[in-house]
C-alpha cells in the first residue's frame, strides 16, 4: 500500500510563504509541527527523552507502521534546485536522519545513494513510477510512505497512485504558501474519510484517494 | 454566545464555481450537504419523513441548540443585488422557512420585515453590529447563529464578533468557488480546536475564534 500523510492547516497549506534554507518551512509553518513534537514517541525517535501522550500518540503509530520505504521530493531532503556540485550536501536531517528505512529521492540530477546512520538516500531521476517501483521493492512488502513535499505529493495523487492519505488537520491559518490541495480537483482526485480522531491542536483524518471518470 | 457554522470542502470552499439563482451553491456545491441531507433530523425540520441516525445527528443537535436568532448576508436570504424593486421576492425559502427563530438578513437597501411560517425575517442596513445587536436583543438570552454566507460570516469573524466556530469538513474538493478563510489569516483571526467528532461523509469540528495582537 502507498500512503501519504501531511500537516496542514486549516485553510490548505503545508507550508507558510517565503520558504528559504533558513526556514523550510515558510512564515508561520512551524505552527502545523507542533502538535507531533511535543509527543513523546516523536521525541523518542529523535532521541530525546519527556513529552505528552494523548490521542496523537496513537494517530502517529498508526500513521508510522508498517512502513518499508519512503519517498520524497529534493526540497525535502534537502531543498536547491540545479545540480548537485562537487561536494554535494547531505540534506536537512543531520547525520542520524529518523527515517530508518530506505529513502527515495525524486530529484531531475543523479548521484550515488548516500548512507546516514541508519538511513539510506538513493537518487531517482526517472520519474514516480520508477521511483515508486524501486520503493516498494525495497519495502519488502511493507508499506511505501510518500513524505513529501507538496508538488511530490501532489504528483503521485493526481496520477492515482496513493491509497492512503493521513492529513494531520492543524487550526491555524497561514494564509498563503505552498497548497496542498492545489490541482487535485482539475485531476479528479476525490477522497473516502476513512477515520477522523481529535487530539489536541489537531485532528488527524484519513482518506481513500481515488481518481474520478 | 455567537456561533457560525458551515460545511466546508477539504480544499477550503463553501460553495463551487459559477453560482447563479438556479444553483447558488455553485458548481458541485451541493456534495457539500449530502451528509446533512440524509439524516433524519434534516428530514424532519424539513417536513420529510426517513432519514439517518448517526453521529452527525449529535453534531446538528449541539450546532442547532439554544439559537435564538440568527444572521445571514442577503445572498443566503435569496441572492441578488441592487435594490429589491416594487415586488420583492421573498427569497430561497419557501412558505415555510426551516429556521424559527427571529433572522436579521444584512443588506444594502431598506426593506420592511418579512413573515414566512414560523420567520420572520429583518433587513439591516446599518452594519454588522448593528445587525448582531437587534439579533442578540431578540435572541432573548439564547444564542445568535451566523447563518452565511461566506462574505457574512467572514466579516464577524475578522472583526473578532464569533463565539464559536463550528466546520462541518466535507471530504470532496471543489477547486474553486467561495474561499471560507480568505482574509482571515490577514484579518489575524486565530483558532482553538475545542472539538471534532469524525461521521459518516463529514468531520464537525468546533474552534474557539479568537484576534491575535
């Protein structure tokens, strides 16, 4: 099964405007995080100790088992544009990133897979079919999780690929910046809710996507 | 108290594309309120027999109790503009209009109060809280509902006027059409979620409007 989960608020943006590498993302965008970092099962995984336990503890687990492989746009791993240079970067997520199972990068430059702590990035140029086939091998059966961005969401929705969507619903209001939401009516995505659990500062919902027609 | 309440596409809109007199909810719009129109207690204050009972029954009991007035913009009334001419109809409702409680409709252009069954509707010409003041006056103690539309409810909810907010979230996307948050995050309108019960083909969640600064 290919899910994809998010944050976003309540007016549609998974990230506020003017995102830079300073401040991935954008004005505000912090805000739709919260809720999951004062969890203790996320500070677990990103080794910290302390936190709460509510109603989102178990809408993460539910959201984070069974997962093989993850895929995800450039501007996730590590955002720029162009190729990769001499000494390409290692991305936004230090040198033990939490994904802990094979990670693929749809990105139009190639490069070597590269190994961080217990997290594999391998480089996908030819498109999301390809980079979906090679996850899911690689999940051995498991789940593939698309973490995003947006347009790489975006991309695998509109083409009818994913089979579950996680939208961690957040009651804030950005106003402007990247739209999650964005072309899906014009590509005749439409949605089943499957589950809707309130938390605290979010609720999380689950939908069946589909393609209309 | 003042509340409002709407359903609203996951994409953020309360009514589709291309709304006219014959379809004022836009194109599309009426998926919108499949999941009100099924229940039993829709049917019934509607004069129908059948129906549904399921968790959005407790959700339309909690966002229906204890109104005593209620408000809406001229265009939920029953549309156009310009002055209401030597006839002038009397609006989407029918005979009999479902609401049943004294209804202060905002408009531009004076007009002398209207009976229909059980309503009676007021037309407001000086303002927002001019109209919420004779709303809350003839709500003897009870709840004023802001019945819509979206510019209506809006213009409350950026003045800092709502007490309540309840989002019945439908899970279709329209695209386009009449944007529930536009100005809102400008407007610095913040939210507190204070509930969501998930049922069959909806979400209702209620939030606590507040202004931020």
């Amino acid at each position: 099964m290919v899910r994809y989960r998010t944050s976003v608020s309540l007016d549609g943006f998974i990230a506020g405007p003017d995102p830079s590498e300073a401040d991935p993302l954008g004005v505000g965008g912090e805000a739709l995080h919260e809720w999951a970092l004062k969890l203790a099962i996320w500070r677990e995984a990103h080794g910290k100790e302390g936190g709460e336990v509510n109603e989102s503890t178990v809408a993460m687990q539910a959201q984070e088992a069974n997962v093989g492989a993850e895929v995800m746009g450039r501007g996730m791993f590590g955002g720029g544009g162009g190729d990769w240079g001499a000494e390409p970067w290692s991305g936004w997520w230090g040198d033990d990133p939490p994904f802990r199972v094979p990670v693929f990068v749809l990105t139009h430059h190639e490069r070597e897979a590269l190994e961080l702590g217990e997290t594999t990035f391998s480089f996908v140029t030819d498109g999301i079919e390809s980079c979906l086939d090679q996850a899911k091998a690689a999940a051995g059966g498991r789940d593939v999780l698309i973490g995003g961005g947006a347009d790489t969401a975006r991309q695998f929705l509109a083409a009818g690929l994913v089979d579950e969507m996680h939208v961690n619903l957040v009651p804030i209001l950005l106003g402007s910046g990247t739209d999650l939401w964005d072309g899906l009516a014009a590509a005749g995505v439409t949605l089943e809710q499957t589950s809707a659990i309130g938390a605290p500062d979010v609720t999380h919902l689950s939908y069946r996507p589909a393609l209309s027609g």
